[in-house]
C-alpha cells in the first residue's frame, strides 16, 4: 500500500488552466478522493461522480445502477482504495463531476512514496479559482468569465446577479485549500449519508401521508467514548452511575425491520450519518475523532440497540430526543 501520492489534477478544456498538486493519503478510497477533488476546486458535491477506467468505471453507487445497459463493469467508489489504480509515477485517472456541465478533470500521479505517512491532504501549488457550480460546463464558464470581464456586456447585471458573492477567478491561495482540505473525511461521511438514507419508497410514504411503523436505533456514548471526551476537555465530568448514560443517548429512526441482525447490518452498512453526528457532537472537530473511522471502531465508542417496532409519523432517520 502506498502511504502517499502526490498527484496533479488538471481541468480539461478551460484556458486559462486551472489545477491544483496535491498530496493526498494512498489509502484514500476513490469516494474520499472525490470529497478532496470537490474541496481542492470549491465545488459543493451537488451532482454525480464518476471514474471512467479502460472498461470499467468507478462510482458511488454501483448496485443502483445497470452494468450490463452500461456494457462497463461496476466499481463501488465507496471500497476502493485509491492506490489500487494509481500504483506509480506517471499513472493517471479520469474524474468526471455533473454529467450535465460535464466537467472533467485529469488526475495524474507526480510522485508515490511508500516511507512517508499522511493524515490530511496538501495543497502544495496551484493556479485559479474553481469554477462556479452550475455554470455550463467549460464552455458556460469561460463565456460567463469573459461577460465579467467586461462591465458594459448587457448581460454583466444579470450574470453578477446570479454569481452573488464577490468571485475572482484569478485568486488561487494554497493555505486556503489545505485548510479545506482537513475537512475531507467529514464530506465524504455527509455524502454517504446523504446517499445511504434516501429510500425513496420509504419517502412517498412520508409524502402520502403514511401513518405507520417505524424501526429504531438507541446510541449510547460507552465509557470509553466518556473518557475520550474528558481527555479532550478536561472540564467534562463522568457521569457517577451508569443509569444516566440514558441521558446521553440519541435516537434515529430507521426503515421498519423486524429482525435485529437485519437492523445491525444495516447499520453497519450505513453508519455513516450516525458517526458523523455522534462524533461532531462528542469529539468536536474531525481532527480529534478516532483515526479509523470503520463500524468496529464506532461501536468501541457508542452502544447500539434496536428497537423493532415504534408507531410514529415514519421519518427515516431524522434525529428525535430520548426521554
């Protein structure tokens, strides 16, 4: 396994060339790479994601979608480590965001170090702003740029307008994107979440005003997961008994099960909305949580139990208090 890759990733089709060189961990998978790619350009992971290989192609959800009307073998983004296919210098990737502005971005190894170790990616160097979500794709881009150029095009209102905030395309800082970076492994938990949680049958239900059953899962900080917190903030007291662990539970309400180990394996599977919020709320900032982030290490630091059966208004997953 390589411990760290130094990569370039380059825009297609933009003049004047946008890109960045990053140092990235080896042991990222292709989802992690996407959440840094997204922060390395100042996207906001508002559209589909893929990693078009020679004949196959990586993306996040490979059983929603039909390899055979593809005629592509499927790849789950989500498991695959990145250093599988970027092994050595010169090795090289395609990553495509928004299939409808089409971008494109090549991504090719400058450099692989197995003796070194790396928690966070680097911005080492690089050139411009990423360009605006939404903006038609390279050309829209560099049309909408050129309108701003220019104070007396007749649509320069109207493109500011949409724009908003004060953007320069030209402003480039290194640091700035580094700092982003830290945050990489909390997108790429919020973009599991956000796609692991969206049963969209269970949703018309909601929306047809289905009065039904729902399942539950009661997370509890253990001892462990106290100590740590008290390590982190040495103000934080113990709690004396562990009775008032209930206190500190949450709940989430989850698609009806009637088996527990159908429950578990859920979880398991989709755990990922359930850490990122567990671990905000009790470790802060994703610098201080545990450094594997896996169900195994989850369930050192929280309790799970089921609930099978709870008769409420059926939202999935949306947090409630445990009185």
């Amino acid at each position: 396994m390589t411990a760290l890759l130094r990569i370039n990733a380059t825009l297609r089709h933009v003049t004047p060339k946008i890109w960045r060189e990053l140092t990235i961990p080896g042991n990222c998978t292709f989802h992690e790479t996407h959440a840094i790619l997204q922060l390395a350009f100042g996207w906001e992971s508002y559209h589909l994601y893929q990693f078009p290989l020679d004949r196959e192609t990586i993306i996040a959800d490979p059983e929603m979608t039909d390899a055979e009307e593809l005629g592509r073998n499927l790849i789950n983004s989500r498991t695959t480590l990145i250093d599988k296919i970027l092994t050595d210098k010169g090795k090289s990737v395609l990553y495509e965001y928004d299939f409808g502005d089409g971008w494109q971005v090549d991504i090719r190894v400058l450099e692989a170090l197995d003796g070194l170790k790396l928690s966070l990616p680097v911005c080492l160097k690089g050139e411009r702003s990423g360009p605006l979500e939404d903006s038609g794709g390279p050309s829209g881009y560099m049309n909408l740029i050129k309108i701003m150029s220019d104070k007396k095009h007749p649509e320069y209102k109207e493109i500011k307008k949409w724009i908003g905030a004060p953007f320069n395309p030209e402003e480039f800082n290194a640091d700035d994107v580094t700092e982003s970076l830290s945050s990489y492994k909390s997108l790429a938990l919020e973009l599991n979440a956000d796609d692991d949680f969206e049963d969209e049958e269970f949703l018309e239900e909601e929306e047809d005003g289905f009065e039904g059953k729902v399942s539950a899962v009661i997370i509890r900080p253990t001892l462990d997961a106290l100590k740590y917190k008290q390590k982190l903030n040495p103000k934080f007291k113990i709690p004396e008994h562990a009775v008032h662990y209930h206190d500190l539970a949450k709940v989430f309400m989850i698609p009806y099960m009637d088996d527990s180990e159908l429950a578990f394996d859920f979880m398991e599977k989709n755990h990922g909305m359930v850490l990122l919020e567990m671990y905000t709320r009790w470790f802060g900032e994703p610098a201080n949580w545990p450094q594997n982030l896996d169900w195994k290490t989850f369930n050192k630091y929280f309790s799970v139990e089921f609930e099978s059966e709870v008769d409420i208004w059926p939202l999935p997953l949306e947090e409630s208090a445990d009185n």
